[in-house]
C-alpha cells in the first residue's frame, strides 16, 4: 500500500513537478475508479479527480455520479505494476478548475471554453450538445496544470478520445493522448462508472449489447465484399430493440478520425462501429456505450 499525495491546487501541483524529472502520464477521472481508469506507464503518474460540473446538463445526474473518493484513494494505492505506482491525486475544488465560477446554465456562462467543431455535434453530441464543450474545457485546463508528456483514456468513449485527439492537434499542445482498451465486466459489457446505476440482473442482460457489436464485426470480417452499414446492423436494431428494457439511440458506423458516417464499408477498411442504448430500470433511464473498432 502506497501513501500516495493527495494535491487540491494548480500551485501545489506546479511545486510538486519542479522536483520530479521524467515523464509524467496522466489519468483524467471523474473518480468512481474501475480498471478500464488505470495505467502506469511513466515513471510519474497523476490521476486527478474532478466532477466536472460543466459537462453535465441542468436536470442530469451532477448531483448524484457516485463520488467514492475513499474507495478510489484505496484503489490507487494499492495499484503496483511492475514495481509502479501512481505518484499523485490531483483532486481539486470547483473554484480551483473554475476560478471565474461556472454556471450550468449556457446562457449565463462567461469566459474561455473549448470547443472542437465537427466532431462533438454528432452521436453523444446529439443527445448531450455541450458535453463535449465541457469535456475539451475541463482536460485542456487539466492539461495545462499537470503538463503531462502522455495522458490516457478508455476507448469506451470513443467520441472523447477523437474530440481530444483534435484538440491536442490543433491547438498544438505537447502531449501524446494514447486510448485504452475496453475493459469489461465478466459478461462483456464495458465498465463505466454508470454501470452501479442498474441492479445486478440489468447488468448481466445488458451484455448483450457487445454480444451482438461482435455479431456486426464478425459479418463485417467474414464478408469479401463491400457492405452497407445496413447490412451490417440491421439485425443488431431489431435485437436490442426488442428486448424489453432497451432502446438503441444511436448505432454508427463513422470514420475513426472525423466520424463521418460511412454508408458503406470495403473489406479492411478501418471504421468505428459505435452505439448507444438507453436501459431504463425502476423510471430511471441510463446510456450505455459501447463500440468495436473495425479493421
Ligand atoms: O471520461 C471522463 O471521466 C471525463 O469526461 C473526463 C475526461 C475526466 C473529463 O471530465
């Protein structure tokens, strides 16, 4: 078990990497640690946790993501691989992220904000318009406080990583954003911190969402010629759709660097195969992502 620094400001932290030589990685959270979180690639590594109020929604569940800071602290320090640890929590207050305050209400909000045109209208854009304003804000402040050389996301939200891989590239910020696999609960469906929202028994049916993402890639591997998106999802809408409990929002199939939806796809051509599905328990309804990358 590792004491690891617990940091709550820029300043401490800035004090904190004038003493460290070596590369530092960097884990973005939101807490509520699962697997699909960690990575100890560097010889430092700063995990910060940070419910970024900007990238919710009035009427979404700000209030209620589960915040286990505790649980997660435990987690982080009993993570050790080949001989690594995680150097630092950097975990600080609202007014520290926001020092001009931020409100929830666009209309109202003042100041600087990020947004990646092209690649965050789309998909959980749609659904969810300012989450990615909200997300590229909050990580490239992140990023300018931790100044890491690689940071590290989970592939489960795909979309993230594409708008974040853009803002890195054309705001020619210094870092490397490497993506993670999906890690998945024993029955396949992807961790995310969500997942504590649905009962057991939710959680084991909603497998059947990857199961029938790995129906579409084996039709698209197994096929010789090229293919319509229909002919690759359509029995994946009828299949989720129904059965009870789940409905699917959105399944794309899109280029992995713009996400523009393809019609059509050709044998070896790379693609993201992308869907969202809305399970509803006891009047609550929640999204879960999931997506396989084709190639
Ligand atoms: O993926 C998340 O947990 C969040 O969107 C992130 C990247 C930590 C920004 O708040």
């Amino acid at each position: 078990m590792t004491d690891i620094k617990i940091i709550r400001t820029v300043k401490e932290l800035r004090s904190w990497k004038s003493t460290t030589s070596g590369s530092i990685g960097f884990v973005p959270t939101m807490g509520a640690l699962h697997k699909g979180h960690l990575s100890l690639d560097n010889p430092y590594t700063v995990v910060s946790i940070f419910v970024n109020p900007s990238q919710f929604a009035p009427g979404e569940d700000l209030d209620s993501y589960p915040r286990t800071f505790d649980q997660d602290y435990s987690i982080l320090s009993n993570l050790k691989i080949q001989n690594k640890t995680v150097s630092v929590i950097f975990a600080p207050t609202i007014s520290e992220m926001y020092p001009s305050g931020i409100d929830l209400d666009l209309t109202k909000q003042k100041g600087a904000f990020v947004t990646v045109l092209g690649v965050s209208e789309q998909l959980e854009g749609k659904t969810r318009p300012n989450f990615f304003r909200g997300v590229s804000t909050v990580v490239l402040k992140l990023f300018n406080a931790v100044q890491p050389q690689f940071a590290y996301f989970g592939q489960k939200d795909i979309q993230q990583t594409v708008v974040l891989k853009r803002m890195v590239k054309d705001l020619l910020l210094p870092l490397e954003i490497i993506v993670m696999p999906i890690v998945r609960e024993d029955s396949g469906l992807a961790l995310s911190s969500r997942n504590s929202y649905l009962s057991e028994s939710l959680r084991s049916r909603s497998s059947i969402i990857y199961e029938n993402l790995q129906e579409c890639e084996k039709i698209y591997q197994e096929s010789h010629n090229e293919l319509t998106k229909d002919e690759i999802v359509s029995r994946f809408i009828d299949l989720i759709n129904n059965e009870p409990d789940f409905q699917i929002d959105y399944i794309s199939l899109a280029n992995l660097e713009t996400l523009e939806e393809l019609s059509t796809i050709k044998p070896g051509q790379s693609a993201v195969l992308s869907t969202a599905v809305y399970v509803t328990e006891n009047n609550r309804t929640i999204r879960l992502l999931d997506n396989i990358i084709l190639n």
